[in-house]
C-alpha cells in the first residue's frame, strides 16, 4: 500500500562507518521518528524502493539453476508495516533472524513459482556453500516499476550492521494529518540528524510519475500510429477511386452484358482483399521473425495476439475504403461508361 507512504533520502557520507555507532544512531534516529504524532510506521532501506528511480538486483541459485536480475531490497524489520505487505505464506523478519545460521530472505510468489513450482518454498536453502540463504516468506507479487510495467522478480534481505552504512533511505507511514507543516518540520529534523541534504518524497506521487513516464510515449506513439492510419486510409481510398476511374468502360461493358450492380461493387471489394492479403503474407512473414528471435524479451503470446489484430484491422479498413469507391462503381450507367470510352 503506497498510499501516505513517504520516502525521505539523505547522504550517509557524514554518518559514523563504525557498526556499533550506526547501529545506535539508526535506533535513536527510529526511536525520535515514532515519537511524532504524526508517524505511523518507520522502516529503513537502501536507495532501492518501490517506485524509486534507483534498481538494484542480484542472482540467486537453486540446485544448478542460476536466477539473474532479481530486484533486491534490503529493508529493515517494520518494512512489511510501512507498506503493508501481504505474504501469501511464511512470514516476516524478526530480530533472531539476523543471528541465523543461515541468512533470511523473502521472496515474491513470480519467483516462488520459477524456482519450485507448486511448492511453497518455505525453508529452501538457496546459493551455494560461500552463501546459503534460508527463504523463510513469500509475498504477493506487486509492481514496483508503475501499473505498465513487467512484474519482476523480487527478494528482500534484512537490514543487519554490514548494510547499515549503505542505508540512505527512511520509508515512513505518515497519518492523515501529516500536512505541509509537518512536512517542513520533518525535513529540518532530518536535515539536523544526518547532517547532510534531505529529500522528501511522497509515494504515490513517485507512483504517478513512473505512470506517466510510461503513457506519454504511449500516446505519442498512437497519435503518429492514427497520422499513419489516416493517411494509408486517404491513399487507399484515392488508388480505389482512380482505379474505377479509369476503368469505366470495363465497368460498363460488365454492365451492359448483364452484371448486377452489386456484383460489381463485390468485385471492386474482393479486389482490394486479395491485394491486402498478399501484402499481409509478406509482412507476416517478417513480423513472425520477432517472436520467434525473442526479441525485446516479450512474450510470443504478445507477438501473435498483435499480429492478429492488426491484419483483422487492416481487413476491415479496406473493406472500409472500398465500399464507397464499390457503391460508385455500380451506379455507373451502362450507356454513359461505353460512351466515355
């Protein structure tokens, strides 16, 4: 849940390197946040973050399996509050997991499903005998990246002392009566604790701004797809125009030894439709390349489902811009085409 969440990002550069003072620090840090009225829930978190402009992954192994480009978060042990996760199964950090044998992580269930199928997964040990991970939850898959974008595989590590010095980010769970005072207010704490520059970010605005980086090249993409879609219309219905224009006296000779009106508007449709469907050949035979080269890393499914709408689209704009120039070429009057030509 994003809603009243808010990210507040600062530089660790002046922060102590000692584990033990970082540690205190972070606790006292925690301890002032909740106190404020304010302040629902407060967790800690490399840059990496739902919505966040940073991307941190890292590969996983199980059995002779290796599993690259997982979207890694390190979070502290109230993250699951702050955002309000939900696990499908298992459960959550706790403080004992940081003095475990082998290291916690959490997994979502995209992941779950590629590494064990229909097994849950619960106390799998992953990696290999430099690193051996225990998963001890899964969460519901979410989309980090926007509304528009590809789930991803996604495990969490907890926050111990060896990442307390790469921590840079403050995720909290604000109340509703977190105003823009507030705000001020919380931006000249933080700016005093860490002693360095503060930026204070809400999450659902974050969300918004992935959103819209995704549509606007959407909808400029489909302002010059109907540009092009307007003038292939435009072109094909004047080639079908000329066409019936300079064969009128076919027409007319077909007329006059006894066609109907309307087997000459289907001839002038049927026409058009076998043009259409030997281009449609050559250019499937081109599109059918990409699925099967696997390029852009889309699903082939993707590909044909496409590729079918598009030639049902193409029919029927054709058949749109040929039944007009059809209509006028049946009205043609026998007497008038012959005498034309």
């Amino acid at each position: 849940d994003y809603n009243r969440v808010w990210a507040i990002a600062y530089s660790g550069e002046q922060l102590s390197k000692s584990p033990d003072t970082l540690t205190t620090f972070y606790a006292n840090l925690e301890k002032s946040l909740k106190s404020m009225p304010e302040i629902k829930e407060v967790s800690f978190s490399h840059a990496n973050f739902p919505y966040s402009s940073s991307f941190m992954s890292r590969g996983l192994k199980y059995g002779k399996k290796d599993y690259n480009m997982i979207s890694h978060y390190v979070v502290s042990n109230d993250y699951n509050k702050v955002w309000d996760v939900k696990l499908k199964y298992g459960r959550w950090f706790l403080p004992e997991d940081l003095v475990a044998k082998d290291k916690a992580i959490i997994i979502n269930e995209s992941l779950s499903e590629e590494m064990f199928g229909k097994e849950k997964g619960i106390g799998k040990i992953l990696g290999d005998d430099k690193e051996k991970l225990k998963v001890i939850g899964v969460i519901n898959d979410f989309k980090s990246d926007g509304d528009f974008a590809p789930m991803n595989n996604i495990m969490f590590n907890q926050l111990d002392t060896g990442y307390l010095k790469w921590t840079s980010t403050v995720l909290i769970k604000v109340r509703e009566t977190a105003d823009a005072t507030f705000e001020s207010k919380l931006y000249k704490f933080m700016t005093n604790a860490t002693r360095s520059a503060v930026e204070i970010q809400h999450v659902d605005e974050m969300r918004e701004a992935k959103n819209r980086t995704t549509l606007i090249p959407i909808f400029l993409f489909l302002v010059v797809a109907g540009f092009l879609i307007i003038n292939v219309a435009l072109g094909l219905f004047g080639v079908l125009w000329y066409n019936i224009n300079k064969r009128k006296g076919e027409i007319g000779l077909r007329r006059a030894i006894g066609a109907s009106g309307a087997s000459v508007s289907t001839q002038m449709v049927s026409e058009s439709l076998i043009l259409a469907t030997i281009s449609l050949i050559i250019g499937c035979f081109f599109s059918v390349q990409f699925p099967l080269l696997n390029v852009f890393n889309i699903p082939a499914s993707v590909y044909f489902v496409s590729i079918l709408i598009s030639i049902l689209f193409i029919y029927v704009l054709v058949v749109a811009c040929s039944l007009y120039p059809g209509k006028q070429a049946a009205a043609i009057h026998p007497a008038i085409a012959l005498h034309e030509d």
